[in-house]
C-alpha cells in the first residue's frame, strides 16, 4: 500500500484499508467498533500534542539565532528539533499503543465470535445425530412391520375412507284377508279360495 501511495501508510489507514467495502462501509459490526474506538483515541492523543504545540513554539524563539549562512543554531533551534522529534516519536507511540489496544479488542471480540459459532457447530451435530437416529428407526420398523411400512408409504394428507350408511326400504306385501285367491292350473278348472264370509254364506244353504 505504501508503493502504490508512495508515502508512509498508518496503521488506521491500513485498518480501514482491509476491513472496509467500496462503498466505505465495514465488512462486520465487530470492526465498526474497533475503527470507531481508534479514531476516537487517535483524536484524543492529536488533540493533546496540539495543546502542548504552542507553547513549545513560544519558547524556542526567544532562543533561536541565526548562523551566517542563514542556517538556525542554538537552544531555541535545539528545542525545536527535539519538539519535532518528540511529537513525531509520540505519535508513533500513541499509534503503536493504540494498535496495540485494538488489536486485543478485536482479538477479543474475534475469540467470542469463534466461541459462538463453535457453540452452533456442535448444537447443529447434535441435531443432525438425532435425525439419523431417527431415520435408522423408521427403517428397522418399516422392515419388522410390513403394516407400518405401508402406512409411512401412503399420502397422509388423504382422506380416510368414510362409512356409507345404507338405509333399507321395508318392502310391505299386501295382505288381503278378505279378497278371494284364485289359483289356475292349466288344464284345469281354478280352484276358488274363498273367505270367510264365502263360507258362511255356503253354509247358510
């Protein structure tokens, strides 16, 4: 990164670099936090160099001279080199420490992370062993009850077959108690059953 931008790359700027889309956003929400916890310090410690800036500046003037050639010499001069020198020295620190922090913050979260899908890896072996243990049941007693079998082969989303009532008509034959039956026989005469009252009458005679 440093070739390709030709000038030195901080450790934030590598940070976003990795672990950001096109569009600028995070590639997770653990390394949203972490980028927004460095800039937040990184801030804090720029913050604190520009307060003590000023003040160092002030001083080293009333000390500096001039060389012949125009080149600054003295205590003033030395007091600038060193302020130089020590803010770049302590923003190299402050950096160092502030990777440093992030980078257990993110190994921290990263650890839970893993810990977390390690949890869902065995909750889902787990599962798994249940239905092969299940499925290995089902076919032991689909071969031990042919009956079974073809009730597990069956579509049990089809409606069982209903009883049909059957309703019988009483067939009512004429009884005639009073009504003559006559018999014919071929080649005879018919013979006449009469009823009671026939018999009365004959009777009577």
């Amino acid at each position: 990164m440093e070739e390709r931008l030709k000038r030195h790359v901080s450790y934030g700027e590598l940070f976003m670099q990795t672990h950001t889309r096109a569009d600028g956003s995070f590639v997770d929400q653990i390394y949203q936090h972490v980028g927004e916890a460095y800039m937040k310090m990184m801030e804090e410690r720029m913050a604190e160099m520009d307060e003590d800036g000023p003040q160092v500046s002030d001083n080293s003037s009333q000390h500096s001279t001039h060389h012949g050639k125009g080149n600054h010499f003295g205590f003033g001069s030395l007091v600038e080199t060193l302020n130089k020198r020590r803010r770049k020295e302590s923003y190299a620190s402050s950096s160092t420490s502030t990777v440093v922090q992030l980078q257990e913050q993110l190994q921290l979260k990263i650890s839970e992370q893993e810990e977390q899908n390690a949890k869902r890896d065995v909750e889902h072996c787990q599962s798994q062993s249940r239905i092969a243990n299940l499925e290995k049941l089902v076919l032991f007693m689909k071969e031990k009850d042919p009956e079974l079998a073809a009730y597990l082969s069956t579509d049990s989303t089809e409606p069982e077959p209903g009883t049909h009532s059957t309703t019988t008509t009483p067939s009512t034959l004429p009884t005639t108690t009073d009504t003559a039956l006559a018999i014919t026989v071929v080649g005879t005469t018919p013979l006449v059953s009469t009823s009671p009252t026939i018999s009365n009458t004959s009777s009577n005679h």
